[in-house]
C-alpha cells in the first residue's frame, strides 16, 4: 500500500514556551536524545513498509538549518522528504487541506499525520493493521493512550466503545472529567478526510465575517483537526482510537525536553544501540543511558549519566559530573563543575568546581498514567522552580552556583543566582526592561506585564 507521512512542525510563533533555546533554532530541530527531535518521527515514519515520501509542513521561512536536516535524513533514510511552508498557521487540519494535492500525489492510500512536539514509541505499524482490522477502508484512527484523571482535562479526551474502539464522542480539553484516554497528536487517515475538512471549510466560508481582532483576520482556512474534525466524526462510525501502551509524551517546555530525551535514551537500547556510550578503559564512567557525539571531547575522570546527552564539539573536563542534562554543541564544561537537571547551550562555558542545577520536572513516578506537566512560567508571582537553562554563549564563572535559573544568550555572569531569570539589562527611562527591538513594559506598581514581542515574562528590575 502507497504511503505517506505528515509531520506538523509549526511555525515561528510557536514555541514560546521553549525559549530561549527556540531563538536560536527552530524547536523541531532541537536536539533531544543526541538529534534533532524531528528526526525521531522521520526515522519512525521510514520504517514503515510502503513508505513512499515523508513531508514537513509549517510556516517557517525557508531556514539553513532546516535545509541541512533535510538533505542529510534524505541521505541517511534514502526517502524523500520535502518542506511545505503555510503561507500562515492554518490550524492542523487547515495546513494538510491547503497541500491535499502534494499528499494525495502518487497515489497514496494513506497517509500519517504527527505532532512534531511529541514523543512517542510512534508504533505506525500497528495503527495501520489495526486501521485494517476495524472499520471500513475509509476508516481514520488517532493514537491513544491513558492518562490520570486530572491530567487528562489538559489534552483532547475519547470515549470509545469498549469492544470495537470506534470513538463516541472527542472533547478537546474539556473543563470536567470526561475520559482518561487521550489524543497522543498521531494519525492515520485516508484519502476520505479531505471530504470532511472541506465541509467544515465551506461552512467557514459562509459563516466567514471580515472583521479585524487582536488575532488578525479571519480565515475560512484555519481548521482544527481536533475541535472542527474529530467532534463532528465521533459517532459517525468513522473514526477509531489505537490505545498503546507504549511511552508518550509532549515537549512543550525545555523541561519536558529532558524528559523526552530519557524515553528516547532508554529506547535506544531495542532500536539504536549504537548511539549509546559505552565503559571503555581510558574513557569516562557511564552510568545509565548516554549519548555522547563522537567529536566530544571527555575526560576520563568525568562521570556521565543516567540520561545525558553530549552533543558536537563539547568539551567536559576532569572530575566532572553530569546527570540529567542536555549539553548542546560547543559547550565547554571545565573542570570538576556539576550539571544536574540542566540545559547548557551552545557555545556556553561553566567555569570550574562550579554548580548548575534545576529541579526535575518529571511525572508522578508512583502513577503510571502520570504525564509531565506544563509548568507555568511563574506561580504566585514567583518563578517555579524547573530545570536551569542556560541559553548560547553563556559564561558561568569558577566556583558559583547557578540554581532553577533561566539565563538568556549571551551572558556573562559574574555571581550566583537562585530562582531568577537573569536578563542584566539595565532599565529604561520609561521603567521597562529593554534590549534592542524588545521591551518588557511594567505597571507603576512593578507588577508583571506581558508583552507580544518579549522573550518572556519578566518582573520590572528597575526597582531592585
């Protein structure tokens, strides 16, 4: 059977959450597990028999560093794979009706739709032999999995038939308890849905009215797969849900990136071992799973792991101790620092017996339905305690600490600091924090602002 794959990458204004690490390359080419967090679901996707062709689709501008990912997972995987970029964010069902023609040329009987900001086992296979087994050929299935009660109110929730698993009814974030199985954001689908999309496109376009909001204007174009599609195909008999039983997960903060990186460490071990360090005589100590590029430079003394990820041209000196961390290209780590529950950027550097640590953002360990939760970026009108961040060219000196931090690029810190977000500019004479092109406006009371084109929410400084 001709197949193909769609895998929803967004755009530039998504990907707030992720900041500052999404400044410096779009969050889809994030490195989780040692590559790109894309590249996990191109890798799935080319595994499955009949794969003819895997699209990207978003509405980024035409980037160097998507251009280089794309050509070289061509290379690797031997499948073609091609860029589509939305003209705007047309929700997503909107972005694969405007491209029907792209996915539907060839000749493909099906194709996959993925969420790129997920991590998941993505079994594919399965969804299509169980697409086989229930339903009609025009049959769609969402891949579903089981969360806690309270969790399950934050994502898209399906009541299904027990026996048949055809979903009775879909309800997007619902405000009560619904259901406790979930949409993990994969799907397969058939020709068929363009049908169903373009009816909810024709009934925008005649309920359409020109008129101007803070979100811009209208479009007949923008259609979500979840509240258009999926709400009016529950019941239809249509539409059926896959439960696994395998790990998911979302990656919308740097927080859950790390936990990201765990599940895809400890999979390795079945489908990539080669990407795993090794004990080696003359090489550093390797506990647990850990990736580490092989033009990293390692001490022997340094102690790695459970769950690292050393990435291109890093350098870790002697007694150096890291656990729970993401270490992006070029970082150096000089000698006898500890990076817990960290992500060091690119180009950063930690001097030495320095400290930099976060604080976990992991699920309920002793609930096995449990899913990370997307913190807030404050709580009470304080910063909650996550992992530290450090953003590109970062410059941590000898013998501080560095606690539940977020430093932006490009900072040199001279101190320690706990529970901040460290930006060292120095206000404005209207009392608002201000870089070049950006400025965090402040009320007369100090309070918190938000601001459409800021890095994030930050207190007004000027009173400090």
């Amino acid at each position: 059977m001709p197949l193909k794959a769609v895998i929803l990458i967004g755009g530039p204004q998504k990907g707030t959450r992720f900041r500052p690490l999404s400044f410096e390359v779009p969050k889809p080419l994030f490195p989780v597990a040692g590559v790109p967090m894309v590249q996990h679901h191109v890798e799935a996707c080319a595994k499955v028999p009949g794969m003819k062709e895997i699209l990207l689709l978003g509405f980024y501008q035409p980037h160097e560093a998507l251009g280089r990912f794309l050509v070289s997972a061509q290379q690797e995987l031997r499948i073609p794979i091609r860029y589509l970029q939305e003209y705007a964010a047309l929700g997503t069902a909107g972005g694969i009706y405007h491209f029907r023609d792209q996915i539907l040329s060839g000749g493909a009987e099906a194709f996959f739709v993925l969420n790129a900001d997920v991590c998941s086992e993505f079994p594919l296979q399965e969804m299509l032999e169980f697409q086989q087994r229930h339903g009609d050929v025009d049959s769609f299935v969402i891949l579903g999995t089981t969360a806690n009660r309270t969790q399950a109110l934050n994502y898209g929730c399906i009541v299904a038939n027990a026996d048949t698993q055809e979903v009775q009814h879909y309800v997007e974030k619902p405000s009560t308890f619904v259901s406790e199985i979930i949409n993990c954001g994969i799907y397969l689908f058939t020709p068929a849905i363009f049908q169903h999309i373009g009816e909810v496109f024709q009934r925008n376009q005649q309920e359409l009215v020109l008129e101007e909001s803070s979100n811009g204007w209208q479009r007949a174009e923008v259609i979500r797969l979840e509240q258009d599609v999926f709400t009016a195909l529950a019941g239809s008999g249509k539409l059926y849900v896959y439960k696994t039983d395998g790990f998911w997960s979302q990656i919308k903060s740097a927080g859950s990136a790390i936990y990201a990186s765990r599940l895809y460490l400890n999979q390795y071990s079945k489908s990539h071992p080669e990407r795993l360090a090794q004990n080696k005589p003359g090489g550093p100590v390797i506990r647990g799973n850990v990736y580490i590029h092989p033009t990293a430079s390692i001490d022997s003394t340094a102690v790695l792991g459970p769950n690292v990820s050393i990435g291109e041209g890093v350098t870790v000196g002697a007694g150096v101790r890291v656990r729970e961390s993401i270490v992006l290209h070029g970082a150096s780590l000089h000698d006898h620092t500890c990076v817990l529950n960290t992500i060091v950027g690119w180009d950063s550097t930690i001097g030495r017996w320095a400290r930099v640590e976060g604080t976990p953002s992991d699920p309920n360990p002793n609930d096995p339905y449990a899913k990370i939760d997307s913190e807030t970026l404050f709580r009470d009108g304080r910063l909650t305690p996550s992992i530290t961040i450090l953003g590109c060219s970062v410059t941590i000196p000898a013998e501080v600490v560095i606690l539940n931090s977020i430093v932006l690029p490009h900072k040199e810190l001279s101190r320690s600091y706990k529970n901040q977000i460290i930006l060292l500019s120095l206000p404005c004479k209207s009392g608002c924090l201000q870089l070049p092109g950006r400025s965090w406006p402040v009320s007369e009371a100090g309070e918190l602002r938000t601001c459409l084109s800021c890095v994030c929410t930050l207190p007004c400084r000027s009173r400090l």
